[in-house]
C-alpha cells in the first residue's frame, strides 16, 4: 500500500504544472531585487526604523522615485548609485516584484500618545495622503501607512529644509506646511502615520 501511495503522489508530482510551485522569488523582479534587500528587507519589509518598507508600493510611484535618485532630482549620495543600477537591471520588473508583496507594517515601537497627537495634528496631510493610499494623478502622492516613524521624520524634515526634491514645483504647498510646523509635531505625525495599517 505503501508503494501504491509513493507511486501516486510521485506521478502527480510529475504532470502538476510548474507554477504550482512558483513563489515570492520566482517572478523576474525578484533577482534584481536582491540587492534592494540589504537595506530594505526581505521582500521589501524594511527592519529599520531609518529604511521605508517597498512591499505593496505602487509602481507609479517606485518608478518615480527611483528615476528621481537617478537623475539627481531628489538627492541622496546613498540612492544615486543604486537608482541607476535599478533602471539599468529594468525598473518595472523591480517595481511589479516590490508591488506584488504583502504589506508588512513596521515593527518599530510606537509611543501612543505621540500617535494620538499625530492624528490631531494630521487633518491638513489627509488631504492627499488619504487613507485608501497612493493617489495617482498630476502629483504621485505615497502611501505612508505603516513606514517606519524614522524614515517617515527624516523625509519631512529634508521637505521643511528644501532638501529633498529641491526644484520640484509640485512640492511647493507641502514644503510650505511642513515650514510651519514645530519639530515636535513632525515626529507626532510620523508616528502617527506609522501606526496606520
């Protein structure tokens, strides 16, 4: 009986189709992702508090990030070089692979009540950055729920200084709001953001 049941399950296995098997791994973004890893995680489920998660990005908006370290539009010595390197492998291919990850939120520690003044704080950014995530249109507004509260605090501050995306006329309002808030409200609302699944 044994033998019958070995016999069975070894001829099932060999007429099941191939992509019975296919996995996270098997899609041809995955390989050129390997390198994003490192910083951004497994699948794109960022460990750090510094390093935003990729998993379920848009990938509108993964292209135009990258395309903006690439071209020197949104500055940062440490993305520059793997941007390029990004468009060269062929960025749709990283974009779909990042895109069609489950959404892991950060495993960062929250501090509740800096959550709990973040969503009073947080009426003006809902405007755009809305709960149903990415809005697609003129301006390619992310998805913030779930970032990691560090990545999500150092962004807005380079936005407060003009430092990221100097130039870009589409980011004059928000650099202009984030110019009027006190640091200690955008460390609120980074962890408010943060805490949204």
């Amino acid at each position: 009986m044994r033998h019958l049941v070995t016999g069975v399950v070894v001829l099932l296995l060999s007429v099941a189709p191939v992509a019975v098997f296919a996995g996270a791994f098997d899609t041809p973004g995955a390989a050129k992702a390997i390198t994003c890893s490192a910083c951004h995680g497994v699948q794109g489920a960022s460990p750090s508090s510094a390093m935003p998660n990729l998993a379920a990005m848009w990938p509108v908006y993964f292209k135009k990030a990258i395309t903006d370290f690439a071209e020197g539009k949104r500055p940062s010595a440490e993305m520059e070089p793997y941007a390029k390197m990004v468009l060269q492998m062929g960025v749709d291919d990283v974009a779909m692979y990042f895109a069609a990850q489950p959404r892991t939120p950060t495993a960062v520690a929250l501090d509740p009540a800096a959550v709990t003044r973040g969503a009073a704080a947080a009426r003006p950014c809902l405007e755009c950055h809305h709960g149903a995530g990415t809005t697609i249109g003129p301006l390619i507004i992310p998805d913030l729920r779930g970032q990691p509260p560090g990545y999500l605090l150092n962004q807005m501050m380079l936005f407060k200084q003009n430092k990221r995306s100097p130039g870009d006329q589409h980011l004059t309002q928000v650099k202009a709001m984030l110019n009027g808030m006190p640091d200690a409200t955008l460390r609120d609302l980074a962890q408010y953001f943060s805490s949204l699944r």
